[in-house]
C-alpha cells in the first residue's frame, strides 16, 4: 500500500476507540452497574487498567525481534510454540463470537424498545430481532458490503459525541440535584466481578495489530494509539458509568439491564433521551457486529487453514519445534473495524455461516450477562498469556512490573469470574469449559490418533 493511502494517528485513534465503544458501553454497562451498584466507574477504572498493562504487553511483543507479525505469529515465534498460538487463535475466535452474541443481544433489546413490540406473532421480540441482525449483518458480510473508511470514523465520532454530551449533562443534573454519590461505600467482592464482565468493553483495540500493514510507521503509531485509545475510552466509561448508576435506580437496572444506558437519559430529555441514546445503541451495536463478522470470520479460516496443514505434518516435524515453519500464522491478519481501510478478501462463505450459526445460538439461548462473563473471560485468558510471554521477554524494570500487573491482574479477575459463573450460573460454567476442551483438542487430539 502506497504511503500516502495508509493511515495516520488519528485514524488508528478512532479505529481503536470505536472498536471498544462500537458495541462494548451499550451492551455491558446494565450488566457491570447491576452486579457494582454505584461503584460501577471503579470495576470499570479496575479493567482498564488491566486493559492498559495488556496493551503494553502487546506492544512489547510487536517491537520484539524486529519483524513485523500479528499478535499470534509473535506468540509462535516467542514462545516456539505452534500449539500455544494456534490455541491463542481459536480462543480468540470463540471469543469474537461471544462478543457478537453480546453485541446482537443489545442489538435486539434497544430495538425492541424502539420499536414498542415485546411480541412478534407470539414469539419473544428481542430474541427475534437478535437473530435477525445476525442474519443481517452475516448477509451482507456474504455480499462482501462495507461501509467507507470516512463514514465509519463520522459514526465513531457521532458514538462519542452523544456520549460525552449524555456523561456532562448527566454530572450537572446530578450534581445540582445532589443526587451524585462516589460509589466507594459500595465497593464489594461484587464490584470486582464486575471489573471481570467489564473486561470484554475494552477488546477491539488488539485489532490494530493485525493489520500492521494498512498504517504509516505502525510501530510507533500503533503504540500510540493503543495507549491514547485505551485511556480515553477508560474515562469516557467511567463518566458513562457515574451518571448512570446514579440517575437510575438499582431496582430499575437490574431489571432493565439491557437498556440501563438509555433509561438513564430520560431524566435529562425525557423520551427525547432514551430515543436518541437507544438509536445510537442499534446503530453502533449494528455496526460492531457487521465488522466483528467480518474479522472473526477471516481470522478462524485462517486459522483453520493453518491448522489443517500443521495436522498433515509428520510426526518427527511435529516433535520438535526446530523443524517447524514459525511462520504460519504471522499472516493471519483479520481486518480491523475500519472497513474502509479492510482488504478487498472476503472470509470463505462456510465461516461466515459457521460464525453466525454460533453467534445466533448464543443470542437466542444465552442471558446477557452469560454471553459477557464468556467473551470477558476469553479475552482475559489472551491478554493474561501475552502479558506472561511479555513479562518472560523483560529487559528493564518497567518492562517487568507492567506485564506482571497485567497478567495478574487478567488471572485474578478470570478467577472472580468463574467464581460468580460457580455461583450464580453453573451452567454457564460448564459449556465454558465444554468449549475450553474443544479449543485444546484442536491440536492435542490430531497429533495422538
């Protein structure tokens, strides 16, 4: 790609941040105020940080060695590994899908309340509306649509536009009400759970690093955006988080999770308000699943691919990793949230079907806050196994105690959430780890038949 036709800072900036508000804020923030009350902002404040120690790591291990590579080629070539990357690989897709099913199902309940239908001939609307924006959007991911690289930055800054406007005239009625608490009395082993759900509103800025190749000097522009994105978005979910939790009532949230962010703008506006945030909630939620199809569905084919050639190796190439090709999953690239900035290479057919099957069964049968501890733990798993390798490279005491915080961190909050899944969903528990053995079969059963 010419120089001229890559893209700067400010464009990785908002490819970033729309990544993580494209869907995450609508979709998790009723879940994380339910479980923290008012002390939403701190669970928030807790998994950013663990985001930005992550995003360090990630940055350490794309400087490492010179090359550049996408997160998983730099984990095979790290840690010499094919079975740690591939496995890295396929959790990220079960991932991606997780988040997709959040995503749909806020997409069919701020819908749903739009539209003022609670049944579609006798069948539950949200569901159905779900679903329908996964046949949607898998549909037009088919015909290879997508949206201008302009559009979707214009529609990133319409997302936080509308936010920030939400978050200060939340704060002034608040505050001239007196109705703003700090939310630290109500800190709780409960607060921490929900720093665990809030995890998966911070995935999307990893993207970045699978296409290195669309950005001007991506080193050092990469690096930058993730650090800025990641902050600003922190504190665009912490504002988010303080009006909310406190214009709305706990009793309303926990049974209106879905469109807590909406409710809580009519104090404001009135109708006017939920209208306004619940059309920005289709539209952005809309938009992040269209692109998320896309990636998730180019990574896994990659991947895929990938895995069927390293089964058909022998088993003396198989043994040890000296014989090996390090290089089979440095180009799996999937595009990021920008589509105008997305490659011209659609995902195979079949995958996309594959994805949006999956997707469609976790929406319909799934409760919000199962499919977000699922996709939060997924993605905690990840950035906790870059952190480890990041840590396994330090060089200088900086180097040390940033992955150190993250991986901790990642693994401190992982166990919080299985303990709440233990507790409240053992279900949910369960298929987790059902799906946990099928992403470690992927590679360990071939090689023993």
């Amino acid at each position: 790609m010419p120089m001229s036709e890559k893209i700067g800072l400010i464009e990785t900036i908002s490819i970033a941040v729309g990544g993580m508000v494209g869907g995450g804020i609508f979709a998790v923030l009723g879940v994380v105020a339910a479980g923290a009350g008012t002390a939403a902002w701190i669970a928030f404040t807790v998994a950013g940080v663990i985001a930005l120690c992550a995003g360090y790591s990630f940055i350490r291990l794309n400087t490492t060695g010179g090359e550049l590579r996408s997160p998983i080629g730099q984990i095979e070539a790290i840690s010499e590994s094919r079975q740690l990357a591939g496995m890295v690989g396929w959790l990220l897709t079960f991932g991606y899908v997780g988040t997709m099913a959040m995503y749909a199902f806020a997409f069919g309940s701020y819908l749903t309340e739009l539209v003022g239908l609670s049944h579609l001939s006798g069948f539950p609307a949200r569901p159905l509306f779900s679903v329908g924006g996964v046949v949607l959007f898998g549909g037009l991911n088919l015909l290879g649509a997508h949206a201008s690289g302009r559009a979707e930055d214009a529609l990133v800054a319409t997302k936080v536009a509308i936010l920030l406007m939400f978050s200060g005239g939340g704060l002034y009625y608040g505050i001239s009400h007196g109705t703003v608490a700090s939310g630290v009395n109500a800190l709780s082993v409960g607060a921490l759970t929900a720093a665990a759900i809030a995890f998966v509103a911070f995935e999307g800025w990893e993207l970045l690093l699978f296409d290195q190749n669309s950005i001007e000097n991506p080193q050092v522009t990469i690096r930058k955006g993730i650090y800025i994105s990641i902050v600003g978005t922190t504190i665009l979910y912490v504002l988010v988080a303080i009006v909310t939790t406190n214009l709305v009532s706990a009793s309303t949230i926990k049974t209106h999770s879905e469109t807590a962010l909406a409710i809580a703008a009519e104090p404001l506006l009135g109708q006017l308000g939920f209208t306004l945030i619940a059309v920005a909630a289709v539209l952005s939620t809309g938009s992040a699943l269209n692109a998320t199809m896309f990636s998730a569905s180019r990574l896994s084919a990659q991947i895929s691919e990938a895995t069927a050639e390293d089964v058909q190796q022998s088993d003396t190439e198989s043994a040890t990793d000296g014989g090996r090709d390090l290089s089979s999953y440095s180009q799996s690239t999937p595009t990021h949230r920008s589509p105008g900035a997305t490659s011209d290479t659609a995902p195979p057919a079949r995958t996309i079907l594959v994805i949006g099957l999956l997707t469609a069964i976790f929406t319909l049968y799934g409760s919000l806050n199962s499919i977000t501890s699922f996709a939060s733990g997924a993605f905690m798993t990840i950035f906790g196994t870059v952190s480890i390798l990041a840590f396994e490279t330090r060089d200088s005491l900086t180097s040390t105690i940033i992955p150190f915080v993250g991986a901790v961190g990642s693994a401190v909050a992982l166990i919080a959430l299985l303990w709440n899944l233990h507790r409240t969903n053992p279900d949910v528990l369960v298929t987790v780890a059902v799906i946990w053995a099928v992403v470690l079969s992927v590679y360990w059963v071939p090689r023993r038949t």
